[in-house]
C-alpha cells in the first residue's frame, strides 16, 4: 500500500516538474526570439542616413563605444594590479610578524625571502639615476654628448648614419619600428590610464595616436633607452609631456665554450683579369701573412684571359721556391671576366673532404693574420657567416702630397678620417664556409663584369636562417687603385661605379685644406660658378667636376646651391 501511494506521489511531481520545464522553455524561446529585420535595421536607416556620413557617424560611434570599453578594462586591470600588491603586502608583513615571534608555519620559510621583483625594481631605478634623464651631467667636452635621435609616427631623423642609417628615412628594420609604436603605445596607455585620469581631471578626451606630436630618442651604454614623447592638448598651446625609460638589465651569460681554430684552414679566393703588377703586391703580402705568420691557408686564383698569365705563374712559382709554400691552385677561364664567376669557380674547385672555410677576397685588399682569426671566429658551418667592413684608402697622392716621398703601404695602413673611410657600402669580403654558400646558391650566374654580385649572395643570407656578424674589422683594407668605369657597363652599375670612384680620392675635408692646389675647387672659382650655372639651367641637383693630369684623376660631385638664385636680378639687368 505504502509502495503504491510513494509510486504515485512521484509520478505526479514528475509530471509537475516536466510541465514546469517545458513552460520555461517556451517564456525562454520568447524572451530570446530575434528582432525582425526591419527592427534591427530601423536605428540605421533612421533619418533617412543611408549617405556616406550616416555611416562614419555609426563608425564613430562603435569606435568610442569600443574606446570606453578598452578605458574600462584598463581601470579594472589597475585596480585588480593594486589590489594584489595590497593583498601581497599583507601578506609579507604577516610573514614578518610569524618570522619575528618565531611562529612561521613549516614550509613557509621559502616566503619569507625578499621579493626579486621589488629587487629588480631597485636596479632599474639605480639604472635611470645613473641615466642623463632627470638631470644633466658633467661632461668632459662637447664629443661627449650622445645626440637624440627625433622621431614621430612615420619617420626617424638621426645624426649617425650609415648604409642602413640616413639623415631621415622610415625605420627600415622590423625590431626598431616595433620598439618605436609600442613605445607609443605604452605611453597611450599610460596617458589614459585610471591614475592619469585622477591626476588630470581637466582632459576631456582620450589619447589617441593622431595625438603624438613627436618624440626624442637616445640610447646610452650601460643604462638604458630614454624616449622624450610629446602629445597634444586641449588647446593649440596646451601639451603633454611624457618620459619613458627602457632600463638595461644586468648582464647574463648566454654561453661560455672554447673555439678551437688550430685545424681550420682558410681558402682564400681570388679572381683575377691582368694588374700583375698589383697581383705582386698583393702576394707580398700573403708571404708575410699567411705563410710566415699564419700558415693555415690555401690560395685559390682564378685567372680571366691569357693576358700576363705567364707574369701570375712566374709569381706563384717564386713564392714556391722561396718559401716552399705549395698550397696554391690556378685555375685559368678563357672568357669575359666576371668576379662573381670566378669566386663560384674557386669555391667548387675545392675537393678535399673537409668543409673548408672560404674568403672571397680581392686582389687589391691588405689583411693582416688578426683578420684571418677574426674570419675564422665569427664564422661557423650552417650558423653564421662573416661580412667585414673594411677600411678603405683614399687617394694616397692627396693625403701626402705635401711630402716628397709617399709613405710605405704599411705606413699608410692608418684608420682615420683624413686617410680613409668605412666601406659601409661593400659586401665583397666575406667569410663562409663552403657549405654554407653551396646550399644558398651561390652567385647569381647571370651577372656579368664587375658589381652587384656580391650584393646579391648578402640578401640570400639575410633571407635565410644564418646569422650575418656584420662590423668594421681592424685588419682589412682596400688599397686605393685608379678605377675605370667603362662606358659599356649597365646604367645602375656604371652610376656605382662613379659614386665609388668619386668617394675614394679624398675626404671632404681634404679636399677643401689644399687651397691653391691641383685638387682643391674653391667656392669662389670661376669654374664652381660656371658648374652652378649649368645644374640651374639644366635643372639637375648634381654634377661631378673632374681633374685629369697626368698623374691621377680627380672627381668631385657638386651640388646645386642657390647661388644662381640670389644673382638672377643682377644678370637680367646686365
């Protein structure tokens, strides 16, 4: 009886709850059946603004929507950032107390230890007092200042320039466009931040990008990044000033192994076409170098022609019966001479078993033994390869002609401003091992003559998954020899040439101290004007005047000045 009575009770609240049940799920289908069409578009096409405005005002106003919405979580993110620092506090102070009465439960010790962020905190800020940020420092001269790089959204002005530097360009390298928009945008944070909003209650907008004005940039060694950034008002005179410091950290050990360079051997590659005289002095200096000195090399010419190949054999026979060096190999091509060719040819003569480290090299290029360390250290197999940049001479006969004899070549291996220049521009020495380059490819064997080649194989490692040391190398330099620019060269090869030739006879500087001199074209000399005449009426922007004696040939570019400009008045009424 009682069975059946309990049976029945359940059966009627089952049916109770399942009708329960189904009602709330038709009130649910109700509440969340979705507006009609018309509905939903009837905000929109209210007022008839179907036009192209009607459209950025509701554009605008998502955007501001949006805007409130990402200020709203900022704040929240603050205020949960304060409340854990609070609660961490507590908590620390806690610890202290039990530490100090002796009552810290066991396995809490490890707590108990200073925070390492509030140490990192410390180093950072002894890094922004050390920094020339909120105060100037004494300094010794005015070499001493280290310039501000200027900067706003879409380009970068620098004093330091260089081949991947110029005195404005948008910033070229993926890492520092990122550096400078995050930096931007940490300060658009920080600007509309819940602190800031408290500090500066008279703001009636939020920051925006279109807000930066500019900003002023500086690295110092050793402590940090310094970014000086500029946003507008709310008035035409009404600025926001914000400084951001990106501090250094201590300094970490990446690795630490032993190289050990005894058993690599460099193979030296050089292509060659006649300048047998040059040829000699170049294996004058490889005797010293690498034969005496060194001793780990091998010597791979690659001969163009048959004009002086018995001067290049009767050389190498010399070197082999004065110094019983045989480690040499001359391969001879009867064709055009192509540097890129030849260096191919060299690198795939190479039939010894081991993966030999390559350096292409040029028959007008002093090295010394320190170079040859330099090369085989910051190149490793399927890792890294080498790209100096060398010291190139300028014309030895304008740097010493107020001497009676020129200096040695050793004497005027001298790296300043007034006998050289960094040949930032060059990518033709290098050093990579012979793997390395076959699985790149090698040269561009379409290339022909000189230029460009070297250029090429530098982008195929820039494109690949190799590291490229790239830095100025004590020890290796271009002897400055007369340049030819044949007339047959392509258009974009011929205009390098020039520039190259032009930029090798002298420094500036040089060139402007030999007043009265062969090569020294002062302002006021009737052939500056007759030149800035011609740029003015031919329109163009630049000229190179050229110097021939007997001797040498000097080329020196001219720009357009507004010299013509001043004196059109005085010319018409003549």
């Amino acid at each position: 009886m009682f069975k059946r009575w309990l049976l029945a009770l359940v059966a009627r609240v089952g049916l109770i709850v399942l009708g329960l049940c189904c009602c709330l799920f038709l009130f649910y289908l109700l509440g969340c059946k979705p507006a009609s069409r018309s509905s939903q578009q009837s905000p929109l096409w209210s007022g008839g603004a179907t036009t192209k405005e009607g459209y950025m005002a509701l554009l605008q106003e998502r955007e501001d929507s949006h805007r409130h919405y990402i200020n709203s979580l900022t704040k929240q993110i603050a205020q949960l950032k304060e409340a854990l620092q609070e609660r961490t506090q507590q908590l620390q102070e806690s610890l202290d107390k039990a530490k100090t009465k002796g009552i810290l439960p066991l396995g809490l010790e490890s707590l108990h230890k200073a925070p390492i962020q509030s140490d990192l905190k410390e180093f950072f800020r002894s890094q922004l007092n050390q920094a020339e940020v909120n105060s100037g420092v004494n300094l010794a001269s005015e070499y001493a200042v280290i310039p501000f790089d200027t900067f706003n959204l879409r380009r970068v002005y620098q004093l330091e320039t260089g081949l991947t530097r110029h005195p404005e360009e948008r910033p070229v390298r993926k890492d520092r466009r990122d550096e400078l928009i995050g930096t931007v945008e940490t300060a658009l944070h920080v600007l509309n931040g819940p602190q800031q909003h408290i500090d500066n209650t008279r703001r009636k907008h939020t920051y925006s990008p279109s807000d930066f004005i500019e900003g002023l940039t500086r690295t110092e060694k050793g402590k940090g990044t310094i970014y000086d950034l500029m946003f507008k008002g709310d008035g035409p005179q009404d600025f926001t000033q914000l400084v951001l410091f990106r501090p250094f950290g201590p300094v970490m050990q990446v690795k630490s192994e032993r190289i050990d360079t005894q058993s690599t051997l460099i193979n030296i590659i050089v292509p060659l076409s006649k300048r047998a005289d040059t040829f000699r002095q170049f294996i004058s200096n490889f005797r010293e170098v690498c034969i005496k000195q060194d001793g780990r090399v091998h010597l791979t010419v690659v001969y163009f022609g048959r004009d002086q190949i018995d001067q290049v054999k009767a050389t190498l026979d010399q070197t082999t019966r004065e110094t019983r060096f045989r480690s040499f190999t001359l391969i001879q091509l009867n064709e055009e001479f192509s540097r890129g060719r030849g260096l191919e040819v060299g690198a795939r003569a190479w039939k010894r078993s081991q993966n030999v480290l390559l350096f292409f090299c040029d028959v007008d290029i002093h090295f010394t033994a320190d170079f040859l360390t330099s090369c085989r250290l910051n190149a490793e197999p399927g890792k890294k390869v080498y790209y100096p940049v060398l010291f190139s001479q300028y014309n030895p006969s304008i740097i010493y002609n107020n001497q009676t004899l020129l200096p040695s070549v050793q004497q005027q291996l001298v790296i300043r401003k007034e006998t050289g220049f960094w040949r930032d521009f060059g990518f033709g020495m290098t050093c990579q091992y012979r793997s390395d380059f076959m699985n790149i490819g090698g040269f561009d064997r379409n290339i022909k003559g000189w230029g460009l080649e070297d250029v090429h194989l530098y982008r195929k490692y820039l494109h690949s998954k190799l590291m490229v040391i790239r830095s100025p190398t004590r020890g290796l330099f271009h002897l400055w020899h007369e340049k030819t620019c044949m007339d047959e060269l392509p258009s974009d090869k011929y205009k390098m040439c020039m520039q190259t030739k032009a930029m090798s006879e002298a420094s500036h500087g040089g060139l402007r101290q030999e007043e009265g001199g062969a090569y020294c074209l002062k302002e006021d000399h009737h052939y500056c004007h007759q030149a800035q005449g011609q740029l003015h009426i031919s329109g163009k922007t630049t000229c190179y005047f050229t110097i021939w004696t007997p001797k040498q040939c000097v080329i020196m570019p001219i720009s357009h000045d507004d010299f013509w400009q001043s004196k059109l008045g005085i010319l018409e009424s003549f």
